[in-house]
C-alpha cells in the first residue's frame, strides 16, 4: 500500500473520531500511532521510542513559551472589565449612526481582540458587555446576537492571535510578520462588518440617532480611558516588529501591563486574578496536549510520506495553483461545520502547506507565499467559528442571550458570512492587501 493510501486512511480514523466526539488530542494520537504501527509491520518501537522523545523536544521549545503569555494577557483583559471601557469609547464616536451601537459592539470587539488573543474570550466577554445595550436600543435577538458572534471572529484575527502563534511555530514562519500581516485584513473585517450593519439597520428600521452624539469632551474622556489599552497594543505589535523585543517578551509586557490596567481600571480582584490564572493554565494545558497530539500525527503522516508525495501530486496533476488553493479553502469550509479553529489549523496546515508552498502564486517568494497562505488560512478558519452546527461562537453567544434560538443566531450571521467571502475573494485575488505592510 502506498504511503498516500496510508495517510488517508490515518487521516479517515481521525475525522472518523472527531465524529464520535473523541478529544482532538487523543484523536490525532491514535491516527498518528495507526500510521507508525502500519509503516513498520506491526512493530511498536519506533512510536514508543517517538513518544519518549515528543512531548521533551515540544515543550522545551522556547517560542511556545509565548502562547501562555498572551492566553494571560487576555485573562486579565476579560477578569479586569476592560472591555467595558473599550465599547464606551466606541460609542461614544460612533454610537450616533444608523446601526452606531452595532457598530460600536464591532469596534469593541476589534479594540478588546488587540488585547485579548481568543474569539471564544472576546465573544463570550462582549456578549456581556454588547448584547444589553443592543436590546436597549431596540435592535432585534436575531441582529444583536449575530453581531457579538461575528465580532467575536475577530479575535483570532486581529492581532495578538494564539491560531497564529501556532501557525507560525507548525510552519517555522515569523511571529511578527504574521501579526503585521493580520493588520489590514483585520480593519477590512471591521469596516465590512459594520456596512452589513448599516444595511440591516436600515432594514429593521427604528435605529435612527440610537445614541445622543456625544460632545467633545466626552469623546476625549471616552479615548482618555482607552489609551493605556491603545498603548498595550502599540508596545506588543510594534515591540515585536521593530525588533526591540521578541514575542516572548512582547507578551510578557503586555500581560504585566494588562494585569496592572485591569487592577486600576477594571478594579479586578483576588477572584479575578485567581481565575485569570487558573483560565491561563487550562487553556495552555488544552492548547499544549492537542499539540503534542498534532506532533504525533505529523511524524506518523512524515512517515508515510503522505504530505510529500500529495503535494509531489498536485503538481504533475497539471491543475492551475489557483484551483488547488480554492479547493483547500473550500474544504477548510466544510470542515469549520464540524470541527473548532484550533483543531483545523493543527490538523491540515502540515499537509496543506507542503501543496501551496510547491506551488506558483503571482511570482511570490517563500515567505510571502508563506505570510500569505497563512492570514488566508485563518480568515477561512474564522468562519467556522459561526458555522453550525459546531460554531463555537454560537454556541457561547446563544448561552449568554439565552432565548434566542441557535438557528435564529446562524440565520442572522449570514449578511456577515457574506462579507467574509468577499474579503477572502479579495485577499485571494489581491494579496498585496496582506503583504504591503511587510513591504514597508
């Protein structure tokens, strides 16, 4: 049996798994254990001999120490009630437009995603901060729900995003490219999300003038309380690329700082900082054993030469690159309607990425190519995230409104779907639109 024919199979006991709903990490062990157990006859001691070795050279790996830092940092922005003061200064700019209180759910989604790193954090955060005064201004369940778990799909993107850390730690690509590269897609994600909002303000109707325009003076006071968020941000991304520090201690700065604006501006307490620690532990401990599952599934797939001999494939298939790159991004589609971002990412990008990295894009070199695939991959994945019936941020905004319906959440998502099919169009088409900062 060929080592393509073996991959599959492997690759088939695992999505057969995820069905059942075994855990991602145990899933993509045992796939990864079928693998060396069919390539050696049966015999286990090239696996025991992996499995000695795996979890030392993984976890002694220094750039993961970052992922914990920025799952941290997020802690305290969601223990320490800054998001609050983010959707206040949103509002008070925006608040006024037809859709402006919609709008200012989106901005705040946006400001609190610099900070925070997670799509399930900033949506379940914003669904406590957003969905009361959405309803106050008399937006319907269906429309206030489906902007909190739109906006909350900026979490992944916008930088600090965790997804990326471990897409540039699979692929050995740059943190701070990735992170500079997400910039752009993210503003457009923001701008387009708010003209669905326009348009479906206007639709309902009764959401002229939501809000009194503030003053002057209330917006400088709005901003004044944000700034220590704006510089937060300013230091981590700018710190990182500019080289005055690396990711490391990037998100070391930002989660202090973030601990002690939480403390003075959020007045978080022993409980908040209990559970700020305590939410980082377990989701390093999640985030770190489905990685340890992804190695293993890796070396088993290595083993057969499966990614090596699909890409070698795609190649000789004579397919233009542009239709293969379209057919995995569908198939990221299909797959966020039953599996989570991480366990996507973790799963396809070492076989995927072999095939896009072999093949020509526009003349671009290996890491624009890499930069490039990488933001287009997250953007897809960002979908899932409101796709049922497993959109995970669906799922959390349906437990805080309570009695709107799951379905009623997925058809109101739909307007903002659209926009994220045009921005992945345009970032396909167009992907400059990702790569010009890097330029700079």
């Amino acid at each position: 049996m060929s080592g393509l024919s073996l991959g599959l199979i492997a690759l088939g006991i695992t999505m057969a798994l995820l069905v059942l709903r075994v855990h991602i990490g145990i899933t993509m062990m045992i796939g990864g254990a079928a693998c060396f157990w069919a390539v050696n006859d049966g015999d286990l001691s090239a696996l025991l001999f992996t499995l000695n070795n795996l979890a030392y050279s993984r976890l002694s790996n220094y750039d993961l120490a970052v992922i914990p830092l920025f799952v941290l940092m997020g802690q305290f922005a969601t223990h320490g009630g800054l998001s609050r003061a983010i959707f206040r200064c949103a509002a008070a700019f925006i608040g006024h437009w037809k859709g402006g209180m919609g709008m200012s759910a989106v901005g705040a989604c946006a400001g609190f995603s610099a900070i925070c790193g997670s799509s399930l954090a900033t949506a379940a955060t914003m669904s406590h901060v957003a969905l009361p005064e959405l309803r106050r201004y008399n937006y319907s369940g269906r429309l206030a729900t489906a902007t909190v778990a739109a906006g909350g799909t900026l979490g992944i993107l916008i930088p600090p995003s965790v997804p990326l850390i471990i897409y540039a730690v699979l692929t050995q690509e740059s943190i701070a490219k990735l992170f500079v590269a997400a910039v752009v897609p993210g503003l457009i994600a923001v701008v387009g999300y708010m003209l669905v909002l326009r348009i479906m303000a206007a639709r309902e109707g009764g959401h002229d003038h939501e809000q009194v325009k503030a003053s002057p003076g209330e917006r400088i006071k709005a901003l004044g309380s944000v700034l220590p968020v704006i510089a937060v941000f300013v230091v981590v991304i700018v710190g990182i690329y500019g080289g005055w520090s690396n990711p490391t201690e990037a998100a070391s700065i930002g989660a202090a700082a973030c601990g002690i604006l939480a403390v003075l501006q959020g007045g978080m307490r022993w409980a908040g900082m209990r559970a700020s620690l305590l939410g980082t532990a377990e989701t390093t401990a999640m985030i770190f054993f489905v990685l340890l599952g992804a190695d293993l599934l890796n070396s088993g797939l290595a083993l057969t030469q499966m990614p090596n001999e699909l890409a070698q494939w795609v190649q000789e298939s004579g397919l233009a690159p542009m239709v293969v790159l379209i057919a995995i991004l569908v198939l990221y589609l299909l797959l966020g309607i039953v599996m989570d971002s991480l366990a996507m990412i973790l799963l396809t990008i070492p076989i995927f990425y072999p095939v896009v990295m072999g093949l020509d894009f526009f003349g671009m070199s290996e890491v624009d190519k890499s930069v490039w695939f990488g933001i287009l991959a997250l953007m897809v994945v960002e979908v899932g995230l409101v796709t049922p019936p497993l959109g995970m941020n669906l799922l959390i905004v349906q437990r805080s409104a309570g009695n709107v319906p799951l379905m009623e959440i997925a058809r109101g998502v739909v307007p903002f779907l659209c926009s994220d099919l045009i921005r992945i169009v345009l970032l396909v088409a167009f992907p400059g639109l990702c790569l010009w900062l890097l330029s700079l």
